[in-house]
C-alpha cells in the first residue's frame, strides 16, 4: 500500500519509527515532513499530507502530532479528507471499515511506539465494507462538505 506520512515537531520521532516499521511491511512510503524535532505548525504538514492523498498519490495516510486532536482538525478542513484520531485498534480498523476513514491520526504524547504500531496494523488491514448502511452516510458526510465548499 502506498502511504504517506507527516508530523509536527512533536510527532516527528514517532514518525520515524512508524517509517521504518511501515518499510519492513513492504509499504510504498512518501513522507511529507517534518524532518526535524524543531517547532513547526501542525497544519502545514496536515496540508501536505491531505494534498498527497487528494491527488491520488498515496492510498492513505497517518499523521502525527502531540495529542492528535489540532492535527484531525486541520486535514479534516480539507475536501475529501476523512482523518480519524484513533488511540486503540478498535477504533483504527472501525474507522475504515464504517466511515472509509483515509488518514489515521495519532497523537505521539498520548501512545507509544508499541502501541502506535498495533493501530498502524490495524489501520492499514482494514477496509471499508461498502455495507449499503455505511455509504449511505458516507455520501451524507458528502453532500454536508458540499454545502461548505468555497
């Protein structure tokens, strides 16, 4: 699977750890930043990531910043981008599954690298079921961001 990933400066370790790993699965990676644990802002590189996969060069995402919270809502401002915080695999395999979830967004202050790796496994294992229930609210998700579109 093809996926890119992007961090803040408090992200950025996590991150890299999750590179590697993701390469020992066999994973096509493109990394969007930071390259570095010097202060960024967490929505460039929310941008970054999302313009990668809106332009259908990688098949998913995982973003990372402190908590995860201010990075889930600057790719979630982005058409077409469906980010789900998720700190359990539960939630990383049902987000995708129920709600075609395309970036996993994870807050490294709040997990560590064990378990950040679980809900990679789980993320990227699943997917969406395409159960008439599922598209049915997906398309409604849909319609709601046309309504707000510039």
């Amino acid at each position: 699977m093809r996926v890119v990933l992007g961090s803040d400066h408090a992200g950025y370790e996590l991150k890299r750890e999750l590179a590697g790993f993701l390469h020992e699965l066999g994973h096509e990676i493109l990394d969007v930043g930071t390259s570095s644990p010097d202060p960024v802002d967490y929505p460039d590189y929310a941008q970054a990531l999302s313009k990668v996969i809106r332009e259908n060069r990688a098949d998913r995402g995982i973003l990372i910043c402190g908590s995860g919270v201010g990075a889930s809502v600057a790719a979630n401002k982005i058409p077409g981008i469906r980010a789900g915080l998720c700190h359990d695999t539960y939630s990383a395999h049902q987000s995708v599954e129920h709600d075609d979830v395309n970036v996993l967004v994870m807050g490294a202050r709040i997990i560590g690298i064990a378990l950040a790796k679980d809900i990679v496994q789980a993320f990227l294992s699943a997917e969406f079921t395409g159960e008439e229930r599922h598209v049915r609210r997906l398309n409604k998700l849909k319609e709601i961001e046309k309504q707000y579109q510039i």
